[in-house]
C-alpha cells in the first residue's frame, strides 16, 4: 500500500500513557452531561443495560483500533484515519466523509457539554435569571452564552499545548473521583437508595418486539459518543513516547469507562425515580447528591460534576483538532488547516471546531438535538473504521502488524460493523422518538458531512494548482 512520505506528523512524541487517559477521563464524564435523558425515558434498567453494554462495546473496539493504529505510528486522526486506510483502495471518498464525520462527533462535545455545564451552574446558581429571547425556533437564555464562554476558556488552554491540557485533565479528573465515589458506594451507606426503583421498572419492562428493539437502537444511536469516546487515545499516536503507551491508554481508559457507567448508572438508578430525570434531566443530580449528603454540601458536588464536564471540553478540542489535521495531512481537506501553531498544535483546527459550536449552541435546542447532528458523522466513521480494519487485514496482509489481534477478532468486527451499520440506519432515523431531534437536526448532520466533500474537492484543486508540501510544519 503506498502512502505520500511527505504527509506525516509533526507531533512531538511526548505523550505519556497516563497523559492520555487523563483525557479520556472525560469521557466517564460524559455520564452526567446526558445520562438524565436515558433515565427518564427508559428507566433505570434500561438505561443502565443501554450505558453499560455500550461501554463494554467501545472498550472491545479500542482493541481493534489499537492494531490499525500500530500500523501507521506517523499518523494522526485515530478512528478517521483507520477508515481512511482502510477503505484507500475501495472507494476514496469514505476517507474525507469518515474524518469529518469523526471530527464532528468530537468538536460537537463542545456544544453539547458546554450547554450541559451552563445549565447546571445556572440551576445551582442562577435559578432566578429566567430571562431569555427566541432565536429562530430555540430559545437562549443565560445557560447558553454561560457555555460559549466556557469553550472559548478551554480552547485558550488548549491552544498552548497537549501537556498543559492533559496537566489541567490529571487534576480535574481527581476531583471527578469524589462524586463518582460518592455515587458509586451510595447503595453500600444511604438510606435513600432504594432497589424498589429497579422492581417496578422490571415490572414495566415492555415487551420485546420492533418497536423495543427501535427504541434500543435509537438510544445506541445516542450514547455512541459517551460509549465509545475511549477511541480518542488512539488519536494521538504518533504523540506517544512508546506505542506501549498507546495500548495501556487504550485498554485502560476503555475498562474505567465501563466501571464508571455501571456504578453511576446503578446508583442514580436507585437515588433517582424516573419521573424526576423525566422533568429535569440536566438538573437531576443536584437532588440525587442532595438525598445522599445534604443540600449544605450541594454547591461543593455541583462544582465537581462540572469539573467532569469541563474535561469533556478540553478532551473534545484536543481529540477533535487531531482528527482535523490528520485530514489535511493526508489530502482529503483544505491544506490551510495541516498546520500547528507555536506550540505545536493543531490551532487552526481548534479554532474551526470553537466557532463550529458556538453556532450549534444557538442555533439547535437542546445538548441531546445537538447530539444528534453530532452522531450521524461519528457513528458512521466508526461503522468505516470497523469495515476498515476488516479490508486491511485483506489488503495490507503482509504489512507489519506491531499489535495482532487473533483470528477469532475478524467475527467480532463483522459483528460490531453490522450492529453500527443498524445503529446508523435505524438510530439516526428513529430521533423523533426521544423528542429532541428531527428532520432539521438530521439535515445538518448529513449537510456538514456532505461539506467534507466539497472541501476534498477544493483541496484536489489546490493540489493541481502547487505542490503538496506538507512536509514541513508552517507556523501560525
């Protein structure tokens, strides 16, 4: 398989294990930015079997994408690169579709956590300022402008270097411990934990027919970020400072992921009833820490779930500007954004993705209508990189393997490919169900995705026009 050498990573190979998972940390963290949702519509059964198997789905896919990315250690961009190598030979025009589909999965998270924070810090701080004025169909109010504040506060950090933003991850993922641990032990401590929660929704449980299997496959649509987001470590590959580092970060921060779910997911199962998620599913959590310790100690775990999200911002502009440069790297975007600034990072691309969202805050109603749009690129890029690693142990047999997973892992993506591929179908056009996303959220969805393919055709245009040198890293 031939490949351009002049399009290779500039990246300083600096990046510790401990580094990375520090960022996928946020990932965990992602519970509490739309957990609520599943909660209240599925019930606690449903909602942990839901976070909890998808979990455990990503942290299986990380293997997989840990083989792919030990074949191209020069190359950036994680699960959008490994759809782009894989399908090379079948059908060029998966490459920039995947990429940007990924990219948009992950600069997304700025929208949607950056929403979810201002809405917290406004129910726990600001609950008298109700103001707020129509914009088109949405309604903005102070929680919004609280979460473009907050990007534009994380892309600063962002801008000036990996290391400071893993630095910032390391210690806000020690005070994300606390209300996980809080939450995790509460059924062990708490009165206020009840199994009772648990019997009436098996009581309820619905049958298991189409229309069960719709709705499951509509909500796999919508956890498939926060599920699979431990992918990201695989994004910085050639930033690792050994390629054993890239397997502990994968394979680690893929089983915290799936611990952290379960025992969040079964705690606020029983802290929580149904109807209360139902009515405030960014808000819940204040009352559920309330029940466990207090009102008195409310502001304090308020302030430590928002540091939870606040990870889910620096890891989305750290991920998600990787996945951007590797595209432009590779060809399959605008050459203006296959450059680092200063301090050796993608700043360019930081800056698309700050402005991409800060449009998404006011422009879509709710984190999960955002999440939507977000999740029909990054599903569908993960469906090509799962078909990607399946060509490439056909196409690229003889190309050394650093990690070779066994046999019996080729069935196990043929099955996870179909199970996407039914996510996609089904999911993405079953939104309607959960009431937080429609026509206007798939259109933008499948539009930003279709741009991907204007601005590959620009770039093969700026190609034609001079020489690709990529080689050396431009400042800015």
């Amino acid at each position: 398989m031939a490949h351009n050498d002049n399009n290779v990573s500039h990246l300083p190979q600096t990046l510790r294990w401990t580094d990375a998972f520090a960022l996928s940390m946020a990932v965990s963290g992602s519970i509490f930015a739309s957990f609520g949702f599943a909660l209240g519509a599925l019930g606690p059964i449903g909602a942990l079997a839901l976070w909890v198997g998808s979990a455990a789905i990503g942290a299986c896919q990380n293997w997989i994408f840990l083989e792919v990315s030990s074949m191209f250690p020069d190359k950036p961009g994680g699960i959008a690169m490994i759809a782009t190598e894989g399908w090379r030979r079948r059908c060029t025009l998966v490459g920039p579709i995947a990429s940007f589909g990924y990219w948009l999965g992950w600069s997304a998270v700025l929208a949607i956590v950056g929403v979810s924070a201002g809405s917290l810090i406004q129910a726990q701080w600001f609950a008298d300022n109700t103001w707020s004025y129509q914009l088109g169909s949405v309604s903005v109010g102070l929680a919004h402008f609280i979460g473009a504040g907050l990007i534009i506060v994380f892309w600063q950090f962002n801008r000036r270097g990996v290391h400071l933003a893993a630095s910032v991850s390391k210690y806000m993922g020690v005070l994300l411990l606390i209300p996980i641990l809080v939450l995790a032990l509460a059924p062990l401590y708490s009165p206020a934990w009840r199994f009772e929660h648990f019997q009436q929704a098996w009581e309820r449980l619905p049958a298991t027919d189409w229309t069960t299997g719709r709705t499951a496959l509509m909500w796999l649509f919508l956890i498939a970020w926060s599920a699979y987001g431990t992918e990201m470590c695989a994004a910085f590959g050639p930033e690792y400072r050994t390629k054993r580092d890239m397997r502990l970060a994968l394979v680690t921060s893929g089983v915290y992921t799936v611990v952290v779910f379960a025992a969040v997911a079964f705690s606020l199962g029983g802290l929580t009833d149904q109807q209360v998620a139902l009515d405030n599913p960014n808000g819940f959590f204040i009352g559920a820490f309330d029940a466990l310790l207090g009102s008195e100690y409310s502001s304090f775990f308020v302030g430590t779930l928002l540091i939870g999200l606040f990870m889910g911002l620096n890891a989305s502009l750290a991920d998600g500007s990787r996945a951007l440069y590797g595209m432009a790297l590779e060809g399959l975007t605008i050459r203006q954004l296959g450059v680092l600034n200063k301090h050796r990072v993608p700043g360019r691309c930081m800056t698309v993705a700050v402005v991409l969202n800060i449009g998404m805050i006011f422009l879509l109603s709710s984190p999960l209508a955002i999440l939507v749009t977000a999740n029909i690129g990054y599903v569908v890029s993960i469906f090509f990189a799962l078909t990607g690693f399946l060509w490439l142990r056909k196409d690229a047999a003889g190309l050394e393997r650093p990690v070779r997973l066994g046999r019996g892992w080729v069935p196990v993506a043929w099955a996870f490919s179909l199970l996407t591929g039914s996510i996609v179908i089904v999911g993405a056009a079953s939104t309607e169900l959960v009431g937080y996303g429609g026509t206007k959220e798939l259109l933008m969805g499948v539009g930003i995705l279709l741009l991907s393919v204007v601005l590959y055709g620009v770039r093969k245009l700026q190609d034609r026009r001079q020489p690709n040198d990529l080689s050396s890293p431009p400042k800015v």
